[in-house]
C-alpha cells in the first residue's frame, strides 16, 4: 500500500509499504477513505525527529471502511463506516471508564513515562503506524472505532478523529462563563474549530488572534472579532483588554503550542537539538527540552484575574520556565491534555449527524491525493497556498 513515510527534518515521502495485517484477534483493518494533515504532524517535520525513525507511517485522522475484522471482534463487520480516534485507548480500562482516554492504562507508553499511544506519533508515544496510508491496523476494534452513518460525505464525520474533540475539549476546559469571553490564539484548524464552538455554546465575545491573513478572514466569517498579531505587536494585550471591559478575557485557548513565533532563542534551540545524533538529542530533549513559549506567556498576560486558560497546542519542553509568581497573583486556572477523543463523541454526533452547525463540511481548504503529501506538508508548515486544513483522500 501507499503510505506518508518520516524521512528526516521536513522531509516526508509517500512509499510502497507492507500492507497492515491482523495481529491480535481484537484488531480491525480499516480501508482508508479519508484522513488529514494535522498541525501536530508539524512538530514531527519540524522539531521531533529524535524520537522517529525513517519510515515511520505518520498520520492521526482517519476514517474509511472496515476491510477484515478479527476473529474476537463483535461488533463490527466488513463494510462498516467508521472513524478511528488519535488516541490509541481500550475503552475498558480504569482510566478510559472516568472519560481519561488519553490516559489509557493499556497503552499507557511506559517505558517514557507518557500517557496512551497515538497514531503515528513517535517513539514517545508507542511508534504505533500512523493513518496516512491506504489501510490502518485498529486495535481494540469493539471499543475504539467510532461508527458512523452512511451517506453524508466524509468530511462531515472525519473530524471526529481529532479536531472536533480537541476543540470541544479545549472550550470546555476553557469554563467560559455563559455570554462571557474568550479569546483564542492562533486560528488553524482547531483554533477555528474552537471559535465555532465556543459560539455554539454560548460564549458572547469570542477574540481570535493570529498573524495570517487568510486565517483572520476565515475566522472573521464567523463573526469572530479579529486581532492581527502582525499589527498590533506589543500593543495587543491593551488592545484586547480594551475589548474585554478593561480587565481582559474570562478565558483564553492557546491553540498554538510549542512552536510558537517569537521567541528566537528557543528556536534556536531547538534546531541546534535537531541537528545532533538522535540519541543525544532525544536524551537532550527529554531532560532539558525548551519551547516556543510566546502563544502561552501571552494567554498568561491576557487573561483576566481569576480566568482560566486552556492549553490545546501541544508542548514537550521538560525545562520551560513560567511566570509562576505572575500566575499566582492572577489566580489563574490551567487545564491542558491530549483530548479524550471517546470521550467527546456523544456530545458530537448530534451535531453531525442533524445539520451542521459548525460548518464541518467546508471546513477543509485542500483536498488531494495521497501522493502530493510532501507539497501539503511543506505549504502547511509554511502557511501558504491559503492552507488551513489538509484532507487526503487515499
């Protein structure tokens, strides 16, 4: 089969690999119908190749079509739809039965002392073969596989598999108080997905934040009031604050994480780690690992005194330094985590499945082939060609 295969820093290549078989008798094979590029697949071009290995499968957003199931597997059977979650979590387990998916005993990544194994994400979390590809291995296939209806096109359930529970997560974590604020930093895919939802629950000022042009009309299209990073500069925290009564938002989402602009040091940094031997590096990494900081040090000065802040952008530093004493003194509230996929469905599907409310249907910029993988990484990664989000249909 076809997969997009990590190759080394900003390089990714589609290649013939093995097609995935069934290795325990819980598994499914997923006929891939459809999947996306996702901004955490960036940390993977850019920043985490010491924890990868030429060849490694990438990819965490899939859905498609059951191809063959196991001989234990129950409740699924060839020819069912489904979408296939990031989070790589039993279902059954002490942590999955409190709503913790992320968190799954089963596949906890023990070895790095991390929490459950993700499609197509390092060594850090399980090397498990990734959902860019013409077909997918799933385990647990009674408990992970999300089934859904057939007849609306993919892009009205493909979602389901990160940035719909991401946002969904990230804006409840948020606790914005009904017809408060919130603002949110930066506006790809689940930092727009974030506005939308906070509007569809019932958020009354929703401020998106980023310096990209195309993003900040998108998001403006939604009746989101927009600031430009690029324009505004030092000036913004008064500027927001100013549009928020004086005092700043109630909450604030970083939807950015650990490669935000700003900070050239921790770039630095970063690239020089990238340029060691792996060992070495991934040694570095885990024991003195810094990150692009600017998104976070902004939300922690943006949002109000008593506000909550809700971490979505994925950080790995091991060694960040944090205005402690400044958050302290604001009182603020911090939640963050990989989001629980499973757990969100529910509260999702009746969003999907009844209208479309959150414009999930035009909500890809790109739809293409599997094989222009390496141009939709690089634009991506780039901001250009108007990308904000990726479908490959393989």
């Amino acid at each position: 089969m076809k997969a997009v295969t990590w190759q080394g820093r900003r390089d990714v290549r589609v290649e013939n690999v093995p097609d995935p078989g069934i290795t325990d008798p819980t598994d499914a094979i997923i006929k891939v119908t459809t999947t996306g590029l996702c901004g955490s697949d960036l940390h993977l071009y850019e920043v985490l190749g010491p924890f990868l290995d030429a060849g490694d499968i990438l990819g965490h957003e899939p859905m498609g079509v059951v191809a063959e199931v196991g001989p234990d597997v129950k409740h699924l059977t060839a020819g069912d739809r489904v979408v296939v979650p990031f989070n790589v979590s039993c279902g059954t387990c002490f942590m999955c039965e409190r709503g913790l998916h992320s968190q799954c005993e089963t596949t906890q990544v023990r070895e790095h002392g991390n929490g459950a194994s993700l499609f197509g994400y390092t060594k850090l979390y399980g090397q498990v073969p990734g959902g860019q590809a013409e077909y997918l291995r799933v385990p647990f296939a009674d408990t992970l596989p999300i089934p859904v209806p057939d007849g609306p096109p993919d892009d009205r359930f493909v979602y389901l598999s990160d940035v719909l529970p991401t946002a969904w997560q990230a804006v409840v974590y948020a606790d914005i108080p009904p017809g408060g604020s919130v603002a949110v930093l930066g506006l790809g895919p689940i930092g727009d997905m974030c506005s939308r939802i906070a509007a569809h629950r019932g958020a009354g000022t929703i401020i998106g934040i980023d310096l990209v042009p195309e993003r900040l009309a998108r998001a403006a299209g939604h009746g989101v009031r927009v600031f430009d990073l690029s324009q505004y500069g030092d000036q913004l925290p008064d500027a927001v604050r100013d549009a928020t009564g004086g005092r700043g938002p109630d909450a604030v989402i970083d939807a950015v994480g650990m490669e935000a602009h700003g900070s050239r040091a921790a770039k630095a940094a970063q690239t020089l780690t990238g340029m060691l031997p792996d060992a070495l590096a991934a040694t570095l990494m885990k024991k003195a690992g810094v990150d692009r900081l600017g998104a976070l040090y902004l939300a922690i000065d943006l949002v109000r005194r008593g506000g909550t802040i809700s971490l979505s952008g994925v950080y790995g530093g091991t060694a960040d330094p944090l205005p402690l004493l400044t958050m302290f003194d604001k009182q603020i509230q911090l939640r963050m985590g990989q989001a629980n996929v499973r757990r969100w469905v529910d509260d999702l599907m009746p969003l999907l499945t009844d209208g479309d409310p959150l414009g999930v249907e035009g909500f890809a910029t790109h739809h293409l082939p599997l094989d222009e993988a390496p141009t939709a990484y690089a634009d991506f990664q780039a901001k250009s060609n108007k990308t904000v989000k990726v479908l490959f249909q393989p």
